[in-house]
C-alpha cells in the first residue's frame, strides 16, 4: 500500500506553492507579485484551454466526416467553451485586483 499524503498535507503544500501562508483566513491577497503570479497562470490556463477548444473541434470535424455520433463531442466542446468562459471571466478579477493593489501602492 502507497503512503499518500493527507488532503491538509497537499492543500498546504498548493497553497505554499502558489505562495500564500497556510492558516491565513480569507482570499485576500498577500501581495501585488502573488497576484501577477496568479495572472499569469491565468493567461498559461487560457491559452492550454483555447488549444483544447481548437483540438476538441478538429475532432469533431473528424467525426462529422465519418458520419459517427457527434452527440458527446458537440456536449465536451461546449463544457470546455463555458469553462473558457469562466476562466477569461476569473482572469477579468485578477486584473481588476491588480490595478486596486496598484493603486493603493502609489497612494501609500
């Protein structure tokens, strides 16, 4: 039997990774960088997601070509077009909260 790690042990090690302080209550952020971090992840995950759109529509041409069932590739493709969605939307918030961080480091 594999030792695995416990699922406090993993969110800790995500969270240090990403670089915010495990126990620290709330999603404020700690800082101006963490956020552009997180932006730029962001953009790498949208851009991964875009490629998966375009791969994901190839298939299906591929399929339509055939003449097989289309039925669960059109539903895959329109669950990744709405996470896409989200994800450009999630994107919009870092932004925004990049420019207040911004904004309160010039007033400060």
């Amino acid at each position: 039997m594999r030792d695995c790690p416990s699922p406090a042990a993993v969110e800790a090690t995500v969270l240090r990774d990403f670089g915010v302080c495990p126990g620290r209550v709330g999603l404020e952020p700690l800082s101006l960088d963490f956020e552009r971090r997180m932006l730029k992840k962001a953009d790498r995950d949208i851009a991964a997601a875009r490629r998966r759109i375009r791969n994901q529509e190839g298939l299906l041409a591929t399929l339509e070509q055939d003449g097989r069932d289309t039925a669960h590739a059109r539903e895959l493709l329109g669950v990744f077009r709405e996470t896409l969605q989200m994800m450009v939307e999630h994107c919009q918030l870092i932004v925004e909260q990049v420019e207040r961080l911004n904004r309160r480091d010039r007033v400060q």
